[in-house]
C-alpha cells in the first residue's frame, strides 16, 4: 500500500499563521497567567496571575517551525512595574525583566521571573502585537535574555567574593563621570580564566580586563589595573583561599590580543550595565 504524503490541512494552517510572529512580539488577548502554589495545607496547587499579556521568548525559528499540532512556544508575562525598576531594567543593573519596545504601556516589561509554554495552537487565536520595530532594537530584549539565562555559575567561592566586589563596584559608578567610572566604561568585558579549570581546587585565577574597540576607551591600560588593585589591596575581594592568584592577577587586553582558546577558556562577568553601550 503506497504512503499517504498529502499534507495535514490542519497542521499547514497552523504554520501558515505562525508565519508573522517573531521572539519579542506579544498579545494581550488573556491577562493570566499560570503559576504553582502551596495552599494552606501545604498542598500543590495551580492557579493564575493577573498580568498586563504575554510575551513570546522563545526563538522566532522555533516558533514557526511547528511540526505538529501539540508543538508549544514559551512565554512571559506582561507587568506594570515602578519607574524606579524600569530604569534598572532600561540599564540592565537587574535582569528581572526586560523592555517590550511597544508596549502598550512605558510601564510594561517582560517578566523575565516568570515562564510557561502555551501551545501554538493557542497563540495564533490571541491578536498578536509586534513588539518591536526594527531587529537593533529586538537584539536588546535577546540581550536580557541571554544575560538572565546565559550567564555563567561561578563557584560560590568567587561569586560572594571578587565577581560580587566588582560588579557592586562598577554598579556604584554607573551614572558617574569619574576616572574610576571611565575605567569600566572603557571595558568590553570583564572574563574570569581558571587555570586548570574552576573546579579544581587550587587552580589560578586571572582577570582578562578586555577594552573596547576605539573610540570608546577612555582610561590607560595602567589605571585601569590600578582600579582593579585598588579593590584588591582594600581586602574587599574577599578573596577564597580555596583559589591562587595568578600572577599577574589583571591583564588588559583587546579583542585582537585574546586568543580564542582564551576566550573559551574564560567566563563572562555580568557588567553589561557599566559599558559605553548601555548609555547609547
């Protein structure tokens, strides 16, 4: 007997009005959503939250690929959220949430606390929204999602002690123009190297201090180490005695200088805030 090839009519729709939506685009055709609980006797149970809509994070090729009529997308609330926390969220001092570019509301962002999958064949029947209006803009929502999702999990010997210290520090200086401030502007990344690994105990830590391309550096290599040792020296690294210090401890260098089996050898501390680009 010859295989039945004819499409499903039905699953061909559903690709057909998946096709316009894209990650970062959102409906407000429900304003619940789902979320565990423990009742009074300590049971498990669902129930909803009252949100602004929905926000699709789940990657545009994802979401129009379905391959079957049970294929889900993720998603994340809507919220309204104070002013105060949305400058943070617009700086990316917190990763709690992200910018919706049209929102409805200035005050609305993505909850990026918060997520659940709802099944495709629910979203094509909700009005969808374009939630941004050029891809410059919709790489920043991906941004807030790589750094709330991508980051990496630094022991928590170096997380309570120099990675803590540092961003605290570059936190402090944002929203100033201080020598000390143009320091971590003047950064594209700060990286952590373990020498063999970070889960050797012993194994030798060094700071890959990594500069901007020009013109955005705006302090010499010898201040910005010198920033770096003045937290070193003041004892507020905290440093663990379950790690060494290489030697050096601060290295500057560029894109160009880094080799790529540095670069893979090494983990991103999260100071996406401080940069040039941030302020741009």
């Amino acid at each position: 007997m010859a295989e039945n090839n004819e499409p499903n009519a039905e699953l061909e729709e559903l690709r057909a009005a998946l096709a316009p939506w894209r990650q970062g685009d959102f409906t407000i055709s429900t304003g619940e959503f789902p979320v565990a609980f423990l009742n009074e006797n300590d049971v498990i149970e669902t129930g909803w939250d009252s949100v602004q809509g929905l926000v699709v994070v789940s990657q545009t090729c994802d979401i129009v690929n379905a391959m079957d009529l049970d294929d889900v997308v993720v998603v994340a609330p809507i919220v309204e959220v104070t002013e105060g926390l949305l400058e943070s969220i617009k700086f990316g001092t917190t990763t709690v949430g992200a910018v919706i570019e049209n929102s409805l509301l200035p005050t609305d962002v993505a909850d990026l606390r918060f997520l659940a999958t709802i099944r495709k064949t629910s979203l094509v029947k909700m009005e969808r929204k374009e939630g941004f209006s050029s891809e410059q803009t919709r790489d920043v929502f991906v941004n807030a999602l790589e750094r709330r999702y991508g980051r990496f999990a630094f022991p928590d010997a170096l997380s309570n002690g120099p990675v803590i210290t540092i961003r605290n520090r570059a936190k402090s200086l944002r929203k100033k123009d201080s020598p000390n401030a143009k320091v971590y502007k003047s950064l594209r990344s700060v990286r952590l190297a373990a020498d063999p690994d970070f889960d050797t105990p012993g194994a030798r830590i060094q700071f890959l201090l990594v500069l901007n391309d020009p013109p955005h550096v705006f302090a010499q290599p010898q201040d910005i180490i010198a920033e770096l040792k003045s937290q070193e020296i003041a004892e507020r690294f905290n440093w663990p005695p379950v790690f060494e210090k290489e030697t050096p401890l601060f290295r500057v260098v560029t894109m160009d200088s880094l080799s790529a089996r540095e670069w893979d050898g090494s983990r991103h501390v999260d100071l996406d805030f401080i940069s040039w680009r941030s302020e741009t």
